[in-house]
C-alpha cells in the first residue's frame, strides 16, 4: 500500500492508493472508486480480477476520512455536495499528485455506489478526460428504499458489531460511518439529484444494476439512459447492491466486453 499527500479544504491529508500492473505503461487505465463504507481493502480482489482480465492497469484509492486515508476531523461535517467535492476537488488533486496525464491518456472509471456517482459527476465536468464509465448501483436521485436502508444500517451500527466489522477496513470506523450516513438522512437531502450533470457526459457509459438491490430500484438506470440513451444497460437477477461481490463473473465479462468495444477512445487520444 502506497500513500501520496495532497491538499484539501485548506489542509494537507495523505491519500491510501494501490496500483494493479502499473508496468502496463500504454494499457488503459482503471480507476476504482468505492462505495459510501468502502475503501481500498474493501474491494478485495476485484480490481485485481477485472485488470487481468480487461489487460488494465489499476488505480485504487480510499477517500479522505475512508480505510487508511486521513480520518474525517473530530469536529468535520460534510454538506450535501460531499459526492460533488470528491468529483471535482479530491479526484483531480489525487490524479495531479501521481503526476497522471489524463490529457494523452484518458481514464476508464470504475465506481460502486456513491463512488458511482461521482464517477458521473467527474466524467460530467471533465469529459475530455475520460474514456469510459462503469457505474454500480449508481445514485442518481433518492429513493425511499434507499433512505430505509441507510437507516437500517444506522441501526446496525449502533446496535450490532458492525462497527467492529468495518474496522477491519478503516483505520477510524467512525469517520466512515458517521461521515456518510447523517448525510443521507437529513431531510434536505431528499431533494438531492444528479439528473442535470450527467447529461453532459459524452464518453461511453455501461450502468449496472442489481435486480434486489436493497438500496436503490432499476430507476437509477433508467434515469441514466432517459437522460443519455447511448448508455448501455445491465441488469443483473440475484444481485443486490454490490455486483462485484453477488456477480462478479459476469461483471467482468460485460466490462471487458465493454472496454473492447470502445478501446478506440484510448487509441484516439494518443
């Protein structure tokens, strides 16, 4: 595990990162980004999986307050725009930190629910700078499903060795935690959606969606492709809200599938 330093909201943190087959100079680049309790440790071997498979390189990194990246602060509370900062302030902080040039070589994002989203926002912002876009139980607007289950989760956390559990992936458990899931159930946010960024996004787009995701329903997709149709569906059937773990073959064979049929974006930008 590697760990590079950049700046954000006026302070130094140190960002946890692993890089797959970085001796692949010239082969796509993957960037994974983790769902709203994930981090680095968390995807266990998929990054691995699908980069040997897709002949990828890797980039993965825990967010700021996640896994062994700079806890949250005693005293930090995130707004509504935490996905929205992550797009355009982290992730390129990060990106010019390792000194990557997504100018010659555009990035291929890989995100798993709210990492998902801020794959969109970034792709939505920074259009020439990405390739393609995996998108895992995407959030694109709230759903009451959604808020139940974050709820549950709150519940569990309290009540259960949850807290236990997922110190065994963040250095701080509580920064994770409570960083994410007060946003998500105040009222305000309710009102939270990405319908008007992500209709500027131009690069290939693969959305996936389990049929028994227990936080979020098939409409998070749907609303993706009413609002680009180019963008390919996948629904997968005993799936819930992590594809990689329910399905993980079958995930892989569609993102290489994918990444085959648009790899001309990457020999276009050279």
């Amino acid at each position: 595990m590697s760990f590079v330093a950049i700046e954000w909201s006026g302070s130094p943190i140190s960002i946890e990162y692993q890089w797959l087959a970085p001796e692949k100079s010239s082969a796509p680049l993957l960037v994974f980004l983790h769902e709203g309790l994930g981090s680095v440790a968390m995807w266990k071997e998929f990054p691995k999986q699908l980069c040997d498979a897709s002949g990828s390189r890797g980039l993965v990194y825990s967010r700021p307050g996640y896994g062994r990246s700079t806890p949250r602060g005693r005293n930090e509370v995130w707004g509504i725009d935490f996905m929205h900062r992550q797009a355009y302030e982290v992730l390129p902080a990060l990106l010019a930190a390792l000194n990557l040039d997504t100018s010659t070589q555009p990035l291929w994002l890989l995100g798993h629910s709210d990492g998902a989203s801020i794959a969109l926002l970034y792709a939505a912002r920074f259009a020439s700078q990405v390739a393609g876009l995996i998108v895992l139980a995407p959030h694109i607007l709230v759903e009451d499903k959604t808020v139940a289950s974050i709820e549950q989760a709150r519940q569990a956390y309290l009540n259960t060795d949850l807290r236990a559990r997922l110190a065994k992936y963040h250095d701080d458990p509580d920064s994770a935690f409570w960083g994410w899931n007060p946003i998500w159930l105040q009222p305000s946010f309710r009102a939270w959606s990405i319908e008007a960024e992500i209709k500027s996004i131009s690069c290939p787009l693969l959305a996936v969606q389990g049929l028994d995701d227990e936080y979020g329903s098939l409409k998070q997709i749907e609303v993706i492709a009413a609002c680009r149709p180019q963008t390919e569906l996948l629904k997968l059937d005993a799936c819930g809200h992590s594809p990689q773990r329910d399905q993980p073959e079958r995930l892989i064979a569609a993102v290489c599938a994918f990444m085959t049929r648009h790899a001309h974006r990457d020999r276009d930008a050279h």
